[in-house]
C-alpha cells in the first residue's frame, strides 16, 4: 500500500527532487521515498488506462485498469534503474500496459473461438504476403478463409470488439531476462545484455519493414495512434470515417504485423535444411 505522506494539494515534485527522490530510494531502500515517487509517476497510470480503455469492450471499466496498471507502476519503480539510459516514463508506461494486459488475460474474457480466427487471419495473412509480395486485400483474405466478404468484415467486428490485438502485448526477449512491447522496439532503449540487444534490434526491423508493407490507411492508424496518441474517435476525425471503421482498420493493420512477426520468428527458430 502507498502511503500518504505528504499533505493533500502538495504540489509534485520537480525534476531536482525527483533524482533526490531517486537517489533515497535505491541507495537507502527509502519506503517513503517510494512511495513519493509512486504518487509523483501516478498520472501515467490514468493515460494508460484511458488509452487503452477506447479499444477496449464497453463492460470493461476504466477504473478496473487503473488498479491494474498501478500494480504495473510500483514494480516499475522498485525495478528501474536510474543509471541506464532510459527515461523512467518510456520503462513505466509498458510496465503499466504489460500488468493491464496480465490480468486482462487472467480473466479469460475473450472467447476461445475469437483467438483461434485471429490467429487464422494472422496466419493467412502472412502467408498470403509471403506468395503475393504485397499485403493482401480484405476479399483476397476473405477467400483464402473461405468466407463471403460481409462475413469476413463482421468476423473483423468481432474480433475488434472482443479481444486486445495491440502493439502493446509483450513479448519477451530471450536474452534479456525481461518482456518488452512490440512497439517499445521501435524505440528500444539499450539493454544491458548485448545479445538481448541484438534480439531487440532484429525485432524492430522486422516490425519497421511489417508495418512500411502496411495499406496506406492502415499505416496512418499505426502511426496516430502509437506514435502521436491519438484516440481511435481522435483518428477518425482526422480520416473523415467512424470510431468503428478505425478499429476495424486497427484490427486488420495489428493482424497482419503479428502474423508477419510470428512467421518471422518461427523461421528464425526452424533449423536450417
């Protein structure tokens, strides 16, 4: 538990007394220390949230994430160190959406049947762009599945609605003993490990290349809204179509980059002939 220490309506503290802050606690273990440091990174645990609630089910409460993401932010905390070159907010911020994450998962909210047809459509997918050099389109994915084009559409709908296909998820690198976001590769700070570098560095160019592959739209999805924070109302806005179209264009986009990856790691795993 966090506690109280300082009065209410106390200013945070500024960049000096952060690294004080800092300093207290991983020399001396500080408790209070910590736990001021919780309190003064807390608001990132609110964006997350409500970040990640916009793409999220309607019965899924954003409260329900803050509690989650804060347990994301106290291990961030007690595992950072201030000596690496990494900002502190960059190592929070996929703490938080990795803990959101976990315990989304340990709920089992999502249908067994929705996580097998995505992971067709990602599977398909790749293929499709292995033998076609190019993403495929929807009725091209339509027929390889075997599906009517409405059918493949509401199956997109579905899968949108129901399940988490993000960039955020964790992967794990194997090297380095720790799990980081497909998206944080994009923009990986250095690891201590220079094999998990390596790891890390290979990753993000086989997910720079994925995504430069992308359909035009769905590339501009990607970039807005992991790159500059826009929310998929905030995106549509800026396409001119509806919330529900971005997510679709959102679903397909994150489909096709996690196919294209998992082919990508399954050959780098398969022995040489």
């Amino acid at each position: 538990m966090v506690a109280a220490t300082d009065p209410p309506g106390d200013a945070p503290p500024d960049e000096r007394e952060l690294r004080a802050l800092w300093r207290r606690y991983k020399a001396h273990g500080d408790q209070v220390a910590r736990d001021r440091l919780i309190l003064a990174y807390a608001p990132l645990v609110k964006y997350v949230a409500g970040r990640m609630r916009s793409a999220l089910p309607s019965h899924v409460e954003e409260s329900d994430l803050i509690s989650y993401g804060l347990l994301g932010l106290i291990g961030a905390v007690e595992r950072f160190d201030p000596q690496r070159e990494v900002k502190f907010e960059t190592y929070a911020v996929s703490r938080i959406k990795g803990a959101i994450i976990d315990e989304l998962r340990s709920m089992d909210w999502v249908p067994r049947s929705v996580r097998a047809r995505a992971r067709e459509i990602e599977r398909v997918s790749a293929d499709l762009e292995n033998r076609l050099q190019r993403a495929p389109t929807d009725d091209e994915l339509a027929a390889a599945m075997r599906m009517q084009g409405d059918e493949f559409q509401a199956l997109l709908n579905q899968i949108a609605s129901a399940s988490i296909v993000a960039l955020d998820e964790m992967w794990s690198v194997s090297a380095g003993g720790d799990s980081l976001s497909l998206i944080d590769t994009i923009g990986a700070g250095r690891l201590a490990d220079p094999v998990a570098q390596l790891d890390v560095a290979d990753l993000r160019d086989t997910l720079a290349d994925a995504i430069a592959r992308l359909p035009e739209r769905e590339k501009i999805v990607i970039a807005l809204y992991y790159y500059d924070g826009l929310t998929l109302r905030e995106i549509g806005d800026v396409l001119g179509v509806t919330e529900s179209r971005v997510s679709q264009l959102h679903t397909k986009a994150i489909l096709r980059l996690k196919g294209r990856l998992q082919a990508h790691v399954s050959g780098a795993a398969r022995p040489p002939e």
